[in-house]
C-alpha cells in the first residue's frame, strides 16, 4: 500500500506521480490555511463572534458595502474587527451592517 497518498496537482511537463514538491502546484500535504467554518452576521456597535481556539487565530471579514459590493474590512473601512484568543469582534459603525468572517486554525502574529 502507497504511504504517499492525497492530492496532487503537477506543473506541466511532470509526471504528477513522480513529481517533487518543487514540481507540484498544489499537495494536500502542503501547509496551507485551514479554514474553521466561516459565518455571516450583521448588526451595529461591537459584535462578538467566539471562536474558541484559545489563541489569536489569522482571520479576515468582508464587509457588505451594497447590494452587489463587497469590501475585505481594513485600514480604509470605517468598520474595523479585532481578534483574540476567545472571540472575533467586529466593530460595525453607524448602520446595521452585514459581514462574512472567516477564521484560520493557523495563529496570527
């Protein structure tokens, strides 16, 4: 049985299954970001999303500017989030606004 299993995906030219990591695009047994599951919510002043991981996990939330407008909040929103090691916490300013968080098993810096 092949203890060199999952998957993979190539660079052209090479045989994917005698490729070195230099060679793939893409190996499940890379170290990519593993996502908990993301989630909407919406609201105004602070709102607490726990997260549970007992450190300061990396995270991103995009924040529902209009209807078909979408902005990754940060330095130039006027919204801001904060992270911790038990909860996200976005700060919505003045109207209700709508955001999708996603929240990394990786830690932030």
């Amino acid at each position: 049985m092949a203890t060199n299993y999952g998957f993979k995906i190539s660079k052209a030219g090479y045989d994917v299954e005698d490729a070195t990591n230099d060679q793939l695009i893409m190996s499940s047994g890379f170290n990519m970001l593993k996502s908990k599951p993301a989630g909407t919510t919406s609201g105004t002043g602070d709102i607490n999303v726990a997260h549970s991981l007992a450190y300061i996990p990396f995270c991103f939330v995009i924040e529902k500017i209009s209807a078909n407008h979408y902005s990754i909040i940060g330095d130039t929103n006027e919204a801001q989030f904060e992270v911790d090691s038990t909860n996200l916490v976005i700060n919505a300013d003045v109207a209700t606004d709508y955001f999708r968080y996603y929240i990394f098993y990786h830690q932030g810096y």
